[in-house]
C-alpha cells in the first residue's frame, strides 16, 4: 500500500483500488494527471511497462515521472512508492476490461465447479489440450469431492467425458475414448454410430463393424476398455492379436470360438501401469495407495500434513504432477505432488533446486524432507532433501512450465 492518502489529483483515479494502482488505464490516467503526460506517451508507457524485461524502456519514465509529480506538489516518498508500485505491476497488470472478463469467468467457473462437479470435470477434460492441470488431476479432484468416476468401456464411453445419472439423479463421470493413447477420434467416431445400431457382441463383432486396426484393438485392450466383450485384461489382449479378415467373408465380424490360453490375471502393478502408459490415469487406484505400506511411517499423506503445525519438519512423498519455475521466482522451483489423499505443495530455494535438480526434474514419484509453512489454509513444504522413489518405469504425467 502506498505510505500515505494519494494526492487529490490522483484520488479519483486510485480510490476505488484502495490506492494501489491495478489496471492499465490506471497507470496512464495516473502519468496524464500526476506526470503531465500526453496520451501518446501515456501509452507508450503502457508499451513499456508490457516489454520492461525486454527492453528495460521502463526505467527511463522514472524521472519524467518524479519531476512531473514534483510540479504537482506530490512527495517525492509517494513518487517513490507509486513508481515501485508501477514497476511491480508491469509484471501483472491487464487492461481492467480483460480483468473484469477474467473475474467473471472465475466467477462462473468457481459456481460450476461448486453447484456441478461432475460437468465441470467433463468439460475441461473435453477441452484439453489446455488448462494447468492433467486429466488425472482433474478427475481426482472430482472424485475426492464426492463425484464416482467410471472407467473407459466399449458398450458405454463415447469420444468425449459424458455424464451418467443414477436412480437418485446423482451425476458420475464416463470417461470416454479421447482418454485411450493410440486411439483416434475417427476410430472412436465409427465405434459410436455402430454401437447405435446394436451392441457388440464379441471382440470380432467390434473390429468388423468400426474397422479397426490392430494397434486400436490393442490400445482398447490395454486400456481395459474391453471389459465387457472379454472379462481379463491379459485375455482381451490375447484376442485381439489374432489373425482377422478385412473383407466381407463369411466369417467376418464372428468369433470361432478358438480357445484362449490359460492366463493368470493381472498384478494390481501391471493393471496401474498399464492404466497409465494407455490413459495416464486410473479412477479405481493409486500409485501412493500402492506404495504406502513400503514408505516410512515418518512420511506423511497430505490429509495427515494438514494436521503438522507451521516450521515443523516432515517427510512427504507423492506423484508429480506438475513443476514451475518462473522467471519472476529468482531461480524458486515450484513442485505439486499428488497422493491417494490429496496435493502437496513443494517448494524448492535455488539452492536447495541446484543439489537435487536430476532429481527433481527426472522423477516421476518424489519423496521430500522440509519444514511446513502456513499462510493461511494454504501449506507449503520448504525442501531440505529430495529422494526418488524407485518404481519401475512409471510414466511421467507431470506437466512442466517455465
């Protein structure tokens, strides 16, 4: 805040903001009536503040600015500030009409979100590529706000999420295809309109009626979306290995009846590998609920950290799920882990980044030492010490920005 009220001249324009200049026009209005400022240069100053780091065109405004607030009669500490008041919102600032667009659709989005989980989830997930955060992310925030996620499967899913509703009304999630790696929308496409003609009867019925390529049969296979067709995972991606006709044969679209091989099922490892090399998700399980029992009883979840009071140390360890390191943060790496409980938020000093930086930039399940900081309801932990956490080739789901 600005160490004393604003100036008269300034008032009209900083009152409403509570002294802090926050929008673009602001800081025009503020350099045309303190400064003495043309329009033109008004907004070359805008121009400016947007490319300072570039061109640091900034910092020749400092003078002009003080002079002119001088010969208005405002203090040279109030100059002071205001300026460093300006150089720090160059960093943030919008036009107040793009702010007003944005509080709106936060507005509307935190109102959907709270009202209408399960097609608020959807939705995004139909929109991706965008957004912050990864499929998996969205669903398991869904579901630990009491929305049922149901997984992928041939008689049920189409293309995008849609929603489902019980006797009671309640809304659930179907994932749909869009989910499957190596499976194409026009492949998913086909799926639907024969399914709307009759159900599938087998694994051959699918293939001959949607054209499917063997490397699709196979995504769908691995991805358990053929659950319904041939109950065993192993089993259906035994099937569909088998030779098979393209053309209008006879025997097209049946199956022969030709006996599988006696297949063991798979490991709840395999089955969570899989789910994630195929969907990079899954809706009935974790790789912390499998790991938990192998970890320290140190480490905690990140529902039993909220209980840990501010500056104590502890251990925690989870999924990455996303890494930060932004050019305004002086070299600070930020890192959120996901557990079977919820989101644990790391932060990482340049110092501490440098030490450990294969780690953290390699791993796809971190554990990490540090001291709790409290601002608030928000919970951070300031890392000492990161340790991977050794599982053979889980896939990476983190998404990184710099």
């Amino acid at each position: 805040e600005a160490s004393e009220p604003p100036h008269p001249v300034l008032a009209p324009i900083l009152d409403r903001t509570l002294g802090v200049p926050l929008f673009q026009e602001q800081v025009m209005q503020i350099a045309i009536a303190g400064s003495g400022y043309t329009a033109g240069e008004a907004d070359q100053l805008r121009r400016d503040m947007a490319a300072w780091r570039r061109t640091g065109n900034l910092e020749r405004h400092r003078n002009r600015l003080a002079r002119g607030f001088s010969e208005r009669g405002i203090s040279q500490e109030f100059s002071d500030r205001l300026y460093q008041q300006i150089h720090g919102f160059a960093e943030y600032g919008f036009p107040e009409s793009h702010a007003s667009s944005f509080a709106l659709l936060v507005y509307a989005s935190s109102w959907l979100k709270v009202h209408h989980p399960a097609e608020f989830a959807a939705a995004l997930i139909n929109s991706q590529p965008m957004g912050f955060y990864s499929t998996s992310t969205l669903l398991q925030d869904a579901q630990k706000h009491g929305v049922e996620v149901r997984p992928i499967r041939i008689d049920q899913s189409d293309w995008d999420c849609t929603i489902e509703r019980d006797a009671e009304q309640y809304a659930a999630i179907r994932v749909g295809f869009r989910q499957v790696h190596g499976l194409g929308e026009a492949a998913a496409r086909r799926m639907e309109s024969a399914r709307s003609l009759r159900p599938f009867a087998n694994i051959e019925d699918l293939s001959f009626r949607a054209a499917l390529k063997r490397d699709e049969l196979q995504a769908l296979a691995e991805a358990g979306a053929l659950e319904p067709l041939s109950p065993g995972r192993l089993e259906a991606m035994w099937k569909v290995q088998a030779p098979r006709s393209r053309d209008a044969s006879l025997f097209a679209g049946t199956e022969l009846g030709d006996p599988s091989p006696q297949l063991r099922p798979l490991s709840r490892t395999a089955q969570l590998l899989l789910d994630y090399e195929r969907t990079g998700l899954s809706v009935t399980d974790h790789p912390m609920l499998l790991l938990r029992s192998k970890l320290s009883q140190q480490v905690k979840s990140a529902r039993d950290l909220a209980t840990v009071p501010h500056g104590h140390s502890a251990w925690v360890a989870g999924l990455v799920i996303c890494r930060q390191r932004p050019s305004t943060a002086s070299g600070v790496v930020f890192i959120t882990l996901e557990d079977e409980t919820g989101f644990l938020n790391l932060i990482l000093y340049a110092r501490v980044f440098e030490k450990f930086r294969h780690i953290a930039t390699t791993s796809s399940l971190l554990m990490a030492h540090g001291k709790t900081e409290r601002d608030g309801d928000v919970l951070h932990v300031i890392v000492e010490r990161l340790q991977p956490i050794r599982h053979k080739q889980f896939p990476s789901t983190s998404r990184d920005f710099h």
